[in-house]
C-alpha cells in the first residue's frame, strides 16, 4: 500500500470514528509513518485519534502531536483536577486504596505510586484523562515484579499460543529479572503487536514491555 492510499485510509477512519471531531487534525504519512497534527480539545480525544490510526491495515508508527486546546476560556484550577482525579482513582475498585498519588502542574498530571498488576496501572490513567482541564498525563507507577522471569516468560508464551488473532512461532519472548520483557520476531499487520503487547502486559510482574516486533 502506497502512502497516498494509507493517507486517505487514516483520514477516513478518524472521520469514521464519533468520537473523534477529525476536522482539525492533520494527517501525514511516510513510508507507513503516520503523523498527527492539529488540535482538540481534550486529551481523551487525542488518545482515541491514536488508537484509530493504530487500527488501520498498513500502519507501522505513529507520531502523535497534537495539541490539547480547550473549549472556552476557563481553565480548571490544578488543585481541582487534583482533587477530581483522586475522587474518581478511589471509585475505581480495580485500583488499590492509597496505591496512586496523582501531582498537578498546569494541567499536566503525573501519576506515581506502586500496583502489583500492569491493568491497575493502566485504569489509574484511563480515569484521569478524561478530566477537565487535563492536558496530558505521565503515568509513573510503578508495576512491582513479584514471579521470576522463568515463570514470566513461561505465561507469556502459553497466553501467545492461545490467542487465534496471531502466529505465536513468528514472536520470540525475552524476560529480563526486575521484570522486562523483550518481544521480538515478525508479524503481519500493526495491530498484532499490540495484540502481542497486550498479552505481555497482561502477566503479573511485567514492569517493562520493549516491543521490537516488526511488521512484514
């Protein structure tokens, strides 16, 4: 598939998407590259465009930069995001009480703290980007290893073989101690390594996935 062709394929996708308001983002691609330019007005949104892009046959990476802008005038004061974003972390019954700190500066919140699984982690940002007045999130926490690295890599390969969507002989698995996973090999489509990805996150103890995975 040319870049042209891949181009117009993105544009459609994100027009597709309701919602995502697509009319001002940018789109441009080089060999299979695709950049993301413009505005919208909340950092869900801007996380939603990516997820689009990364569904579509022929993507081989993205750059996201995209600006978060607002609606109207009013900014939401940082102590309010602060206080937002731990009202709705505590709501959060897969999030363990006291586990999260959330830091506010200008918008920009910064997560810390320590889960013992990765999807703690990640529901910790899911329910603080939607917020008001959020223009981006660093999330921080921290993923406390707890299973050797046998015993990792061992789970990860057997969640791979069983998993329909993907050929597991083509990805190679390398658990580091302190709990780094290396995934390797060859896939078909884009949307496989984050299949791969998913299923490396989803074994407790994993810290780090460095996903080196390419696509044919």
């Amino acid at each position: 598939m040319n870049d042209m062709t891949l181009r117009q394929n993105v544009m459609d996708e994100l027009e597709f998407e309701p919602s995502v308001d697509a009319a001002n983002i940018g789109v441009a691609v080089e060999n299979g590259v695709v950049t993301l330019t413009g505005h919208v007005p909340t950092y869900s949104e801007k996380n939603t465009a990516a997820d689009v892009v990364c569904r579509v046959k022929g993507v081989r990476g993205i750059a996201l930069e995209i600006e978060v802008r607002p609606l109207g005038s009013h900014l939401t004061a940082d102590d309010e995001i602060v206080k937002r974003a731990l009202n709705v972390i505590s709501w959060n019954t897969a999030i363990p009480e006291g586990a999260v700190q959330v830091k506010v500066e200008d918008g920009w919140v910064v997560l810390t703290g320590k889960v013992e699984w990765n999807y703690q982690k990640i529901a910790a940002m899911e329910a603080v980007r939607g917020l008001a007045g959020v223009f981006d999130v660093a999330n921080n926490i921290e993923v406390t290893p707890y299973v050797s690295a046998y015993d990792v890599k061992t789970r990860i390969e057997d969640a791979l073989k069983r998993n329909a969507r993907i050929e597991a002989s083509g990805i190679n698995v390398n658990v580091e101690e302190g709990g780094k996973v290396i995934l390797g090999g060859c896939v078909r489509i884009w949307s496989d390594r984050s299949v791969a990805e998913r299923a490396a996150w989803s074994v407790p103890g994993v810290k780090i996935v460095d996903d080196r995975i390419t696509v044919a």
